[in-house]
C-alpha cells in the first residue's frame, strides 16, 4: 500500500499566510490541484507497479528542510 502526503494547496488563502507559507517551501509556493493529480496518477499508473509501502511527499520541499 502506498500513500500521498500533500502539501499545502493554495485555495485563495490571505495574502499574509501564502508569504509565511511560500517561505517556508523549497519551492516557494503552495501545490495545485494539479501537481496532486500527477502524483496520484503515477501512484495508479503501471510506471509504479513495482512501488511499494511508500509515502510520497508531495509538498514542495516542505518537509526536506
């Protein structure tokens, strides 16, 4: 079984918020709809039938700091 840990999704969040958060990522944003969509797509995907007992982060580098 795999999993997918996201991010935050920007969803028009203040502007004060989306600063302190997009700080704090390697990438300096929030995800979108569709950076999810690709990693759940690959999870689904033949590309990943040999992936097994992961959690994929999918939050911008968030957690590698």
């Amino acid at each position: 079984m795999n999993s997918l840990s996201p991010g935050g999704v920007y969803n028009s969040q203040d502007a004060e918020f989306l600063k302190n958060y997009t700080y704090r990522t390697m990438l300096g944003r929030m995800a979108d709809v569709d950076d999810l969509t690709a990693a759940v797509l690959y999870l689904v995907s033949d590309a990943s039938k040999f992936v097994t007992g992961t959690n994929l982060m999918v939050d911008g580098g968030w957690t590698a700091w």
